[in-house]
C-alpha cells in the first residue's frame, strides 16, 4: 500500500484546448473532441494508450443548460477507445472531483492514463433561448433549493453569492474599490493572452460605473459564458520517465466538506466551504502558502477569489480587501500572481478547468507572454458557496 497521499501517484502529462469563444455553435462532443485529442498528443501518446475516462459533471440527461459535455459513453464511442473505467458525475467535490477521480483510478490501479474533461456550451445556449436558457429555474417550474429562492427572485448565483461581498463589506469594512482590484488585474492579465474574451484595457472609473447586477457585484464582477472545452491525462507517475517533458506533479488536494451545504445558510457566510478544502490541502502536503509562485482561484464571481484568499492563508480572514487593494500584490510581478490568464472574468467561464490548464501552462513554462519566471508551486481553486475543491501542483517534485 502507497505510504503517501495517493494523489501523488497521478501526474498530470498532457493538457489540451479546443477553440474557445462566444456562441461558437458547435456542438459539445465536437469541442470535447477536439480537447481531447490535443491532450493526448501533448502527452505523446494514441488513444490506445487512454484506459479511463472522468468527468463532470457527466452530460446525461439531468444536465443541461449548456453546463454539461457529452457523457463519457459518448466521448468513448466518438474517439473508439477501450476502456478500462470510467464515470461522470456532478455529486463530487467541486469541478476538480473529475481530477480527483483520475488519480484514484491510477493510484488503484484501475488505470495507467485517464482522460480528463470539461466542456460547456453556454454561450451558445444562452444565445439562442436568452438567459433563462442556462438558469436552474428558466422552465418558470421551481424545485430542490429553488423552492425557497425563485419566488423572491433570486434565481442566479449572483443572486445567491452577492450577499457574501454585502456581508463582507459589513464585518470587515471591505469596499467595492478593493474588490475591483481583482477585475482590474484579471483584465490587464488577458492582454497578454490571445485566446481571452476581453482584452482592452479596464478603468477603476469603469468598474465602479458598470452596471449592478446584484448589490454589491456589478457587471466586472461577472465572468463571461463562453464555449469550449479542456482536457487533460492524468497518468501513474510510473510512467513519468517515457514523458516528454518533465510531468505536472499533482502534490495535495482538499476536498473536505463541512457545515451546511447551502449558498445562503452556511455558518460563516464569508468562508463559505472554501475553508474545509483549504483546510484539508495544507494538511496533506509540507508545502505552505508562502510556497506558492502562482494562484488560479475560481473567479465566476469576484467575491470567490477574495474568499479563497483569505481561506488559503494567503492573508487573515478578513483581510482581503486590503491584501488585493492596488493590485499590486496579485499582479502578474507581485508577491502572488493571480489569474494570470485572464481568468474568468475576462478570458471566458470554462467553469475552473481554465484555471487548471493555466496552471499547466506556467508549470510548463509555456505561458508566453505571461509567463511567471520559475513558477513551480501552482494553486488551483474551485468552486464556491455550498461545494469547493482546491489542488496544489508542482514542476520537477511531488
């Protein structure tokens, strides 16, 4: 039996991405397709070689709204390859649960390469039958949590997480100046980077004149629906030495979950289930935050990425809004660059598996223009409100 944490029997060898864009009108399996395959020819390998398959959150029936790819059967029938396991499932921790997946199957040895991926449709869904089309409630019929919030009108996340800015701002005096910060150096981020969404320059002047979408977050402190997909393969380090380049070491993860599992009840409604998961990573790694050379934190909201700040011990809780104020300490030459693709909120909503990939890239030393010089320590955050999954990765070390 493995005397470390499994996870660190996974590396991470190949990464790819499909086109990425607004209302692209390609189909899910196409864009699926085209990320997979690019990730497996990045880890130098054929289909033959993929013996698993993992997803999320699995593109069978129950999900839609453009949220969910195609299922792995589909995927599986598409690119004819054999299988030895696979699965597809919204029911794990956070968007990273499929990552999660991958490393237990080659830990256990159910496989030697998985293939992981992520795909949305959104922008095209939302396109052509308008917003309601991606909400949970746009059928007008409420169920589950729904129930409670749909006859008040709160039927958008950014409806159920601006109260976690307002309560932020009320306990902790954090103000709209500091939380555009994170808008500010996403988009100065995204210049440098061709494939993001938005690219030209953001003003303070602009954020604090934008639109409110749900007091306190306005509209920069959205992310941008897009379509496409990721795809990485999730590989038993065994087979490190035939790579070709030195593999992403996947050091830690934190996938608890305590306290309630709600956007509007949970105990502390600034940490949010951001603190188990960070909690749970430091505890299965030596590395500290102090180590880290660069953060991707899940940003479909501004508010998030402030709170996985503070919950990863990157500042004291509550503390945000003056770690970030200026920018300077999360820009691309701080002492903590964030987001440095773009993120969310300027380079599209691929739902946090962009966070991963950028986290590759900069591993890699393959982020061009945006390149952190020697980053080797990389934190990838996801998630927010009742459900949150948070990796460490590093180059060259497990």
């Amino acid at each position: 039996m493995s005397r470390h944490p499994f996870e660190r029997d996974a590396v991470i060898s190949g990464a790819g991405q499909s086109e990425v864009g607004r209302r692209l009108n390609r189909s899910a399996l196409d864009l699926t397709s085209e990320a997979a395959l690019r990730a497996i020819e990045d880890a130098r390998l054929t289909r033959d070689d993929i013996d698993a398959v993992t997803t999320y959150p699995g593109g069978y029936a129950s999900v839609s709204h453009g949220y969910g790819g195609p299922s792995p059967h589909e995927l599986q029938d598409a690119l004819r390859m054999d299988l030895s396991w696979h699965m597809g499932a919204a029911e794990i921790p956070g968007q990273l649960g499929a990552i999660v997946a991958a490393c237990m199957a080659v830990s256990t040895g159910l496989a030697r390469h998985v293939l992981v991926y992520r795909t949305v449709t959104e922008s095209t869904m939302q396109g052509q039958a308008g917003r309601t089309a991606v909400l949970e409630t746009g059928d007008g019929v409420a169920f589950g949590m729904g129930a409670w919030l749909q006859p008040f009108g709160s039927v958008s996340a950014v409806n159920w997480l601006a109260p976690v800015a307002q309560r932020h701002f009320h306990e902790f005096g954090t103000r709209r100046e500091q939380l555009a910060q994170i808008a500010l150096v996403e988009r100065a981020n995204a210049a440098d980077n061709p494939n993001a969404i938005f690219r030209s320059p953001l003003t303070l002047e602009e954020y604090m004149s934008a639109r409110m979408i749900s007091s306190p977050l306005c509209l920069f402190d959205c992310d941008i629906p897009v379509d496409g997909s990721t795809a990485f393969v999730v590989s038993h380090m065994d087979t490190a030495a035939d790579a070709p380049r030195p593999p992403v070491h996947i050091n830690a993860i934190g996938t608890r979950l305590q306290g309630r599992v709600s956007w509007d009840q949970y105990a502390d409604l600034t940490s949010m289930a951001a603190a188990g998961a960070s909690a749970h990573l430091w505890s299965r790694t030596d590395l500290r935050p102090a180590d880290v050379d660069v953060a991707l934190l899940y940003d479909g909201f501004s508010i998030l990425t402030l709170v996985w700040l503070e919950a990863l011990g990157f500042c004291a809780h509550g503390e945000g809004g003056a770690f970030i104020e200026g920018g300077h300490r999360i820009s691309r030459i701080g002492e903590l660059p964030v987001n440095t693709d773009g993120g969310q909120l300027s380079a599209g909503r691929l739902h946090g598996f962009g966070h991963v990939y950028e986290a590759v890239e900069q591993l890699w030393g393959r982020a061009d223009a945006r390149q952190v010089p020697g980053a080797e320590v990389a934190v990838v955050a996801n998630g927010g409100g009742p459900i949150a999954g948070v990796m460490l990765l590093t180059a060259g070390r497990r």
